[in-house]
C-alpha cells in the first residue's frame, strides 16, 4: 500500500466519520447545514489559496531551474571553447616542433 492510498483511505474515513457525525447531531438540521456550508467554503478558500501558493512555488522553481540551466549550459560552451584553444595551441606547438626537426 502506497503513502497516496493510505492519506486517501485517511481522507474518506475522515469524511464518512463526519457525514455519520452529522447524521447524529443533536442540533437542527438548518443550523447543522449552515454550520456545514459555512466549513465547506472556508474549505474549499483554503484549498484554492494553497493550490494559488504551490502554483507560484512551481512558477519560481522552474524559473530558477531555467536559470540554473542557462548557467551550466554557459559554463560548458566557455570551458569547451577554453579546450578548443588549448588544443589548437598545441597542434600548433606541435606542427611548429615538428616543421623545426625537418629543417
């Protein structure tokens, strides 16, 4: 059983508790419903502004991971081009010494 089945099986346990709950309440069905609606939206507010916050996680994450790309594709091409010069200094060392021992 996976972490996501078990939080699940917690979530509609947690829900059939209530909704049993409710069924037994010793208050008036409007006010039981009123109190339920009421929970429901400040819900459903809560769950809107932390989707609204993970959303904007995300954005800054990628952003910073796009960033962090650029940098390491950067990074390389400067390196590659360093070795490129490094091994043209060397053919030319080499095609120098080379033209020098024929002479």
């Amino acid at each position: 059983m996976s972490k996501s089945d078990f939080s699940l099986g917690v979530l509609f346990g947690a829900l059939a508790g209530s909704v049993v709950a409710l069924l037994y309440a010793p208050e008036k069905g409007k006010t039981t419903r009123d109190r339920l609606s009421f929970r429901i939206s400040q819900t459903v507010d809560e769950l809107s502004h932390l989707v609204e916050k993970l959303n904007n996680e995300k954005e800054k994450l990628e952003s910073e991971a796009k960033k962090r790309g650029a940098e390491v594709v950067s990074e390389a091409q400067e390196k590659a081009e360093n070795l490129i010069k490094e091994a043209e200094a060397l053919l030319h060392n080499v095609s120098k010494k080379e033209a020098e021992a024929n002479d």
